[in-house]
C-alpha cells in the first residue's frame, strides 16, 4: 500500500491513509485503509478503517461490491 499525501490538513495529522498499489478497473484505487498516525513501528496494528469502493461493473459476477457514489446521499457522506 501506498500512503496517501494529498491533503486538505497539511499538518498536525492524527492519521496517515493508504491504498491499494495496483490499480483496478478505470485506473481507480478501491481500498483505502486509516491508520493512527503515532505507532510502535515493532508492533503490527490493524487499520482504523478500511473503505472499500465498488470494484468492477456492477452487473458483473466478478466484480467486487463496495460504496457506491448513490450511497453518499443515503448515508449523508461528504
């Protein structure tokens, strides 16, 4: 994984955020994981969060299902 610079907070973060190397269809990263920013770096930690993006056509048995652009307005995500 990858960590993710670009940035509204330039400073002071209390998180870094990664995702998938390997892009997938449409040239779009589809998993994107939140770690805390200050950790151990001996000790392994799990991710804050992991968000993963529809990945593939959605018709399609082999795509993968995630979070949709129409699930902003039902969730109130922005």
């Amino acid at each position: 994984m990858t960590e993710l610079n670009y940035r509204i907070q330039r400073q002071n973060n209390l998180n870094e955020i990664f995702f998938d190397d390997v892009a997938g269809p449409g040239n779009g990263r589809h998993r994107y994981c939140v770690f805390e920013k200050e950790r151990d770096p001996n000790v392994l930690y799990a991710a804050l969060l992991e968000v993963r993006f529809q990945e593939g056509a959605r018709n399609s048995p082999e795509s993968r299902a995630g979070v949709l652009e129409s699930d902003w307005d039902r969730f109130s995500i922005r």
